[in-house]
C-alpha cells in the first residue's frame, strides 16, 4: 500500500515535474486547507456549483480516502509554495480507478503554465505504474473548458447507466468520462497480417526517409521492396522473422529479423540481422522502439542466436544515438544503395 506522503524510488521519475517553476507532488498535511480553498473558490465562485464543504468530506480525510491501494492524491505548488492545482485518483478495484478533484487555479491554466496537463501526466503515468487499465471521471456540464481537455487527451464520454458499479458518484455530476489505458502487445507476425504491414512498411520508410532523397529514388525503392506479394512470401520464409507491436489492436510498429545473416567480421558467431525496425511517427516520444528493441533482443536470445546486427545510415543521428543508448558497438560499414543513390550504413552489433 503507498500512503500519501510516501514515495518510492521507482516513482522518481513520474511523480515529480517541474514546468515553469511548477512542481507536481503528492499530498502533505500542510496544504490541507489551501486545497479546501482552492477547490471551493471554483466551484462555488467561479462555476456556481452548488456543492459545499460538506458535500465533499472526503477533503478532510484525503489520505484515508484517496491514498488505498493504487490510490493517490497530488498537488501542484509552484517555487514559493502557493498550492495551484490537485487531482486524484481511487482506485475502485479490478484495474479501474476513478479520476477526482481536479482543479487548477485560473491564473495557471492553458499551454503556458501546463498545469493540467502535468497533473493529469501524473495521474495516468501512476496508473499504468499499478496496473490501472481503465479510469473513469464524472464532471459537471458547466465545466466546458475541463470537458474539452478531457475529450483532448483520450477520454470518451458515456454514459452513467454504463459506469461500474462501485464508481462514486457525486450529486453534482452528470457528465461522465471513460479512459483505457493504451495495451501495447508484441507478437509473432501472421500471414494474415502481411496487408496491414505493407502498408505500414511503406509508411514508416517513406516519413523517415523522404526528406533526404529525391521522390524518384524513393518510389523505386518502395516499389521493388514493399510488394504485398513480397510481404507474404518473407512471411513464408523461415529466415525471416518479424515482430509486430500493437496498441490496443492497432499496428503502429514493427521488426523484421533475417536469421543466419551474418556480415565481414561475424562470420565465427550465430547472428540475426535486424534489418527493419520502425514505430510509427505518431508514437515517437513514448518509449516504444525501446519497448520493441527490447522482445527482438529476447525473442533473438531465446531463439539460440549469439549475436544481433544492423545496418544504419550514417546521417541518421537520432537513430544512432537509440542503437549506442541500447546497447549497440560499431564493427564496419556497407553500402546501402537507395535507387540511384549509393549510400554508407555503419554496421552495429550487439551480444544477446
């Protein structure tokens, strides 16, 4: 159980942000009365909410009530200890939690301050910590501005004959808010799959790529390796592997492993060739090529191979940094032909 007040190592990182003299943390005794001001001001003097102190007495008991299980209460101060903002979540059992008291100071709301959305960071970044895959919130429909941030960052609303039934309803609420944490599976691929990995293919190349080559050498390329009759024989082949990520179903990254492909100085050892790896721009920022480098490199272990390889363009910088940062050593360079355009990879490897 993680009372509020506590914190643990593992929490460091997602708990605590800083943004323009803002620091998010979680509840302390202190700041009892300021959260009782605050969330009164706006209710009552802001929005005309008629709800009072006694509607809420759960705001006298904060750590009793909201820090249980995967529950927790934060706060947001800024350098000299004004309270600006707070949120909670309860967790209501079977992965589900309930999203509470959120509200932010009207000085310190929109994009400049980004208040909210560190609050709310915090909030679902806890949840996927402790296996909260879905959070329900209930609102109240004068609070347009809070609607349209929620609608903004994934929730969808439904309605209250669906809510589970240990969700706590508030009398004052009749707006309701349902947000799935997003699953991210990674499995073999299927023949089946070799449409929507086409596509895929050729997306991923074409955003990453296109903006250093000219359009003639890049449709050649797309053209002469990302058939869909090409796709489904590599997906017959027992050289070839590939891995596919997908969220919640949807398939926004992929891995394509070439067994017993060894290169000049390789030639003692069993390797695998990773000779694609991409995640969809859209997803960029999230930890995800980690995520997916990571089960190529245990699918590659547990598959008997000793050592993995690949092939990178030399101008591409950002993806030598994530290979180095991974783990990855260089041992040589190749050519790499792109249509007309012979370009120089570095060749990096890695034990498993």
């Amino acid at each position: 159980m993680l009372l509020c007040g506590q914190q643990s190592v593992k929490e460091l990182s997602l708990s605590n942000y800083s943004l323009k003299m803002i620091q998010i943390s979680q509840y302390q005794p202190t700041y009892q009365q300021p959260i009782i001001d605050l969330i009164l001001d706006i209710q009552q003097n802001e929005f005309n909410v008629p709800i009072t102190l006694e509607d809420q007495p759960d705001l006298l008991i904060i750590p009793d009530f909201y820090c249980q299980n995967a529950g927790n209460f934060w706060i947001a101060i800024t350098s000299d200890g004004q309270l600006v903002g707070t949120i909670a979540l309860i967790d209501i059992g079977n992965g589900m939690g309930a999203l509470r008291k959120m509200f932010v100071h009207r000085d310190f709301r929109g994009k400049e301050s980004g208040v909210a959305s560190l609050l709310l960071h915090t909030l679902l970044s806890h949840g996927r910590l402790h296996d909260i895959h879905t959070i329900y919130l209930g609102t109240n429909p004068r609070l347009q501005a809070a609607m349209r941030f929620y609608e903004k960052n994934g929730f969808v609303q439904l309605p209250k004959e669906t809510l589970p039934t240990q969700f706590p309803l508030m009398a004052v609420d009749s707006i309701f808010y349902e947000y799935k944490t997003p699953v991210f599976n990674i499995t073999p691929a299927k023949w089946s799959d070799a449409p929507i990995l086409r596509n895929l293919m050729e997306q991923t190349f074409v955003d990453t790529y296109a903006q250093f080559n000219t359009p003639e050498n890049m449709q050649q390329y797309v053209a002469s390796h990302f058939g869909l009759a090409q796709v489904e024989q590599e997906l017959r082949d027992e050289k070839v592997q590939y891995l596919l990520m997908k969220q919640n179903e949807q398939l926004i990254g992929f891995v394509k492993l070439v067994k017993d492909h060894s290169a000049k100085g390789l030639e003692e050892q069993k390797v695998i060739e990773i000779e694609r790896i991409y995640v969809t721009r859209a997803h960029h920022g999230q930890k995800l090529g980690a995520k997916l480098m990571q089960a190529c490199l245990d699918w590659s272990k547990k598959a008997g191979f000793d050592t993995v390889w690949l092939g990178v363009w030399e101008q591409n910088h950002k993806a030598l940094a994530f290979y180095e940062k991974m783990g990855f050593q260089r041992f040589g360079e190749h050519v790499f032909t792109l249509g007309t355009e012979v370009q120089n990879d570095f060749l990096m490897k890695k034990s498993v």
